[in-house]
C-alpha cells in the first residue's frame, strides 16, 4: 500500500496504472465501519482503490468542531491495509490550499435548504475538496455514503455540470446493531447521549411506517418525526425533511417517493440520518 502526502506522487501512481479501472473513497479519517464498506464495494468494482484522508478545513464554520475532530491515522492506515488498498493520500492544508488559492466550486440550488440552511458554508468546502480530488486521483469510480445524503445530490449535481468522467456511486447506510448510524462523531456521545441518539432512526422508522400504512402527507410524517425527537429530553431538533430526494424541494404530498432526513443535537453532538421511502 502506497501512503503519501504528495499530489505529483499519487498522479505518478494513477499514470503507471492507467489500464486499470481505479476506485476512490474519499474520506475525513477516523474510519469505521461505514467507510470500510465503501472501500470494499470499490475493491470488488475495480482494479486499483484509492482512499483520501484529509480533515478538510473549508467544509467547518468557525463555530465548529474542526480543531477537535477525532484523527487517528496509524490505526486508519492499519484499516485500509487490512482491505488491501492500493494508495492512500494523505494531503496537508499547504497541499490543498496553498497561500494563493482564490477558487471555489460554488451550487446555486441544492445546497440551500436542510444542511446549506444551517452551514451556508459547508457544501462549497465540500464540492471544491471533492472536485480538487477528483482532479488529483483521476478516478473511475467514486464512492460515497447515504448517510450524508444531501451531500450525494450535491456532488452528483457537481459531477453533471463540470463533466467530470466518472461515475458516482452512492451505498447504503451502515448502521449500529440497534439502529444508530455510524458516524465519526459518535465517539462524542457519553452513555446517556448514546441511547438518546436512538431517536433519530426511531424516528424515521415510525414515519416509514406510517408510509407503508398509507400516509402521503408530507406534513403529517415531518409531525410524527418532530414529536418523536422533542420527546427525548437529551434532542434538540435542528430540522426535519420530507423532500424530494433530488431537488431537496419539500414536498407536501408524497406521490413517488421521498427522502425523510433530520438534523438533531443529541447534548452537545450534531447528528444527521436520513431515509429514503417509496
């Protein structure tokens, strides 16, 4: 496994592996089950896999958690060898943003409700990272988690207008046993927080249900979500959605199918899930 910091060293890989079809997970580290998942669905689509590790700074408002994001790169690197990836790129903030930069890949649409709303900064970090790496690896593929899901239409978005030549894959989201999303952040909870972030699947479990028995008011399924949440006396609700799961536009009846998400403070901690029904 090849590990570097340097972009002519991973552009010096990619060119005497050109024949092979390359995989890419792009990823902020501190790696769990969830992003082991990914690379293993790019090890089985592809010849080569490539991983980023790179806590990127753009994608944080000063607010934020950046300084105190979990990084562990021995045991991340001990991770991806086990799942015999080929090159890890490991940039510096000098690397991808030298004292020069002055670009940014900015979307005039899909990253204004939910996330955009409440991070107005965060999705251009995220589409000008993802777009300087995907110049970087040069990839076939690229994988990508659900669980970040208005994430996915942004990047997809991204890929459509500056025709970058790859594909996009989206997969599943890997859960905890009883149901809790895997997430980096996770490692925040104390015992207390950690049952109480139970609520946000619980939440979009009764809303699917609700679906499945017959409910197509968005309205009526953003409630069931809401009263769920401001029960647990450790949530703080940040947003519920019913959207279309494209556009991000809310819905008021769902007539074909639906992207149920929700932002929520679990103490201090601000988880994401999502789901999609149909």
């Amino acid at each position: 496994m090849i590990v570097t910091a340097k972009i002519e060293e991973v552009r010096a890989v990619r060119k005497q592996d050109k024949d092979e079809n390359w995989g890419f997970v792009p990823t902020m580290g501190y790696l769990h089950e969830g992003h082991l998942s990914l690379v293993r669905r790019a090890r089985e689509e592809n010849g080569r896999v490539a991983v980023s590790i790179y806590v990127n700074p753009t994608q944080f408002a000063p607010t934020e958690d950046l300084a105190s994001y979990p990084r562990d790169l021995e045991r991340d690197l001990a991770l991806l060898e086990a799942e015999n990836v080929d090159l890890v790129f490991t940039p510096s903030d000098e690397m991808m943003y030298p004292p020069d930069f002055q670009t940014a890949v900015l979307l005039s649409h899909v990253t204004k409700p939910l996330e955009g709303a409440a991070r107005p900064t965060h999705f251009a970090g995220v589409a000008t990272v993802v777009a300087k790496l995907f110049n970087i690896v040069q990839p076939d593929r690229a994988y990508f988690g659900q669980k970040d899901a208005q994430q996915t239409v942004v990047l997809r978005q991204m890929v459509r207008d500056l025709n970058f030549n790859l594909e996009l894959i989206v997969c599943p989201i890997v859960r905890e046993p009883d149901g809790l999303a895997m997430s980096s952040r996770n490692k925040y909870l104390n015992p207390d927080e950690r049952k109480a972030a139970l609520v946000l699947s619980r939440a979009l479990q009764w809303a699917r249900i609700a679906f499945e028995e017959g409910e197509r008011d968005a309205n009526t399924l953003r409630r069931i979500m809401t009263d769920l949440i401001i029960a647990e006396p450790l949530a703080r609700l940040a947003y519920v959605s019913a959207a279309h799961p494209e556009t991000l536009v809310e819905l008021e009846r769902i007539e074909d199918k639906a992207l149920l998400s929700m932002a929520v403070f679990i103490g201090k901690t601000r988880l994401i899930d999502n789901l999609i029904i149909a």
